[in-house]
C-alpha cells in the first residue's frame, strides 16, 4: 500500500521531512570530478528537493554519510581527555535497494561483531533511510546475482513514474506526513535482471591464492585505492593524531578512511610489509568480498553496485574478477589432483 505524490507534493514531503532531520541524498556537482570539466553525483545534505539526483545512479556511495573520511573521535591535553560531540543531529539518507543491503554489512560489522563501535552506533543512532526504486538496472550493476536488488529494512521506499511519485512509507512516525492523500494499492519496482552476471563458485576456498589469476594486477593495477573510496562497504581505516603542541601533549584523534590496496596499509613494525604485489591486495579484496566476509555473516559483503567497475582507471572489472574465480579454482584443483 502506497501513495501517489505529484511533483510538488514530493517536494513538499522533502521540505517536512528538512524542518526535523538532515536530509542527505545524491546531488550533482557541476564540473565537480576529478577530471576538468566533468561532473560527479556525490552524496551532500540537500538544501533544495530539486537537487536529488534520482534518475542516475551516483559515482560515490552513501557511506561518507555513516563513516566519515575523517572523524574526530577524542580531543586530549596531559590532564584530560574530551570525547568529540556527536557531528550532527537526526539525518534521512536517500539510497539505493543494494546499498540499503550494505547497510546491513555496515551494521554487522560495527555492531555485530562481538563488540559494538561506539562511535558508529551514535550516528547509526541517528538515521532513517528512504530508498530510491530502481525499476531497471544501470548498466554496471549485478545486485540480482548478489541478492541486493529487492530492499529490506529501510523506512521509506520512492519510485519516480513520469511527473508522479509512488512512495510506500514504512515508518508509523511518518504517517502524519500523508494525511489527505489517496493510498494506492501498488508496491514500487525493482530490478530483476542485470545486463552483468556474476558466478561465485561453490567451492571456493583459500586455496584459490595459489592461482595463477591474481598476476596480471601485478602490472595492471595502480593500486590508487579508488575502489575501496567508492564502495559502500569498505570499511578499512587507520588512526592519526595531530598534535597542537611540539612536545605532542595536547591534541586530537581521528579515525580516517584507508585503502587495504595502497601501499602502506599492510606496514607493521620493524619495517615488515604484507601482500607487496598488487595481486596480492587484489587476492585480499576479492575473497573479502565474496568469501570471508560470508563464512563469518552467511552473505556476501559485496552487493553488486558496480561503482568499482566504474572508477578504475585502468579498467579493471571485479564482476568480471568474481567470474574468474571458477577457472582459478579448476587451475588449483588440476594442480592438487
């Protein structure tokens, strides 16, 4: 059961929606990529209902918005330590069906993990989520064969249908928002076939690093990171102090966003380093995604948005990456028989 909202209406509702919490979403910044003179669809708080982008599908993902690039966590003196306010109050976000899954990756990290991040939890806390339908897929996507592309667990869903708005609200708080508006019997769309098709193999197993497959990135990839930034579940980080003071007794702690494909992130003491080649990393990322991460949760941390694919400079598909898990796992059995 939904309703049917015209344009102004929608606006309306965004408008309301303003008064209480922050509203972030994806917005175009014209000129606004790391290229001269093109654009990029990146998520800001909306200051205007015209600004949502819900016809393309944005070039970062939502997670800026629940773990920030860089986030104060603690401010300390010699004397004292004072934790970091909260940075903002109530938020709505405005996702998509796969990243609303990778929410739930998000929240089985940080929060279901044994031990509960703090620091995340306190905005978790604080956000609703409004999913936009995607009736068809963009070209890059592969959430049907991941299992992301029908929503679960958001509060609101949207689909845009010519000059109306078909919007099912799933939040009892929220009803107040509709009052006067004719319900429609009509749940929104979602995508049910991707131009891209993924395989994981059944057998996959850590074997597979002893594959051949892995060696091409060592000369392909750059190792630039930009696929971890893009992605809406990595969630690797590192810490850095920065110190007021020369004798370093007075300063902050933040936690920032780090990339486990850059050189550096695998350095331990006494000059030691993990997974130098780049396939390596590659090797690392890929069986995080599509292995690991399901052996501990059930799933695939993966959800098939496809922003990777997009970013690579060098090109680089991961859905074409996962397809060749199946003839690395042939190569390793071959080698074990």
């Amino acid at each position: 059961m939904g309703y049917t909202l015209s344009k102004e209406q929608f606006e309306t509702l965004v408008n309301r929606l303003s008064e209480q919490y922050q509203v972030f979403a994806p917005v175009k910044f014209v000129g606004g990529n790391t290229f001269t003179d093109v654009d990029v669809i990146r998520y800001d708080q909306v200051k205007n209902p015209e600004e949502i982008v819900l016809d393309q599908k944005s070039d970062y993902s939502f997670k800026e918005v629940l773990l920030p690039l860089s986030e104060t966590l603690f401010y300390y003196t010699e004397e004292q330590t004072k934790e970091a306010d909260i940075p903002r109050g109530e938020a709505v976000v405005f996702l998509r069906s796969c990243e609303m899954h990778a929410v739930k990756v998000l929240d089985d990290i940080y929060l279901n993990n044994k031990f509960e991040d703090y620091y995340y939890k306190r905005l978790r806390d604080k956000i609703k989520f409004i999913v936009i339908a995607c009736p068809e897929s963009f070209d890059s996507c592969f959430c049907v064969d991941m299992g992301t592309n029908k929503p679960e667990g958001q509060d609101m869903i949207i689909e845009q249908q010519g000059d109306q708005f078909l919007v099912v609200n799933e939040n009892p708080q929220w009803e107040a928002y509709f009052e006067g508006y004719a319900k429609v019997d009509q749940a929104p769309s979602y995508a049910k076939e991707n131009k891209v098709k993924v395989h994981i193999p059944e057998n996959l197993n850590p074997n597979i690093a002893k594959s051949s497959i892995w060696e091409e990135y060592d000369t392909r990839c750059i190792a630039c990171g930009r696929c971890n930034f893009v992605c809406p579940t990595c969630t690797c980080f590192t810490m850095q102090d920065i110190l007021y003071s020369d004798n370093g007794k007075a300063g902050e702690r933040r936690r920032v966003q780090a990339s486990c494909m850059v050189d550096g992130f695998t350095d331990v003491a006494g000059g030691g380093s993990y997974r130098k080649k780049f396939g390596e990393r590659m090797r690392f990322k890929m069986m995080h995604k599509v292995y690991d991460f399901r052996k501990r949760f059930g799933y695939n941390m993966c959800v098939g948005c496809g922003r990777c694919d997009d970013v690579c400079p060098e090109y680089i598909s991961f859905s074409a990456n996962i397809n060749k898990l199946e003839e690395g796992m042939k190569e390793v059995g071959e080698e074990h028989a």
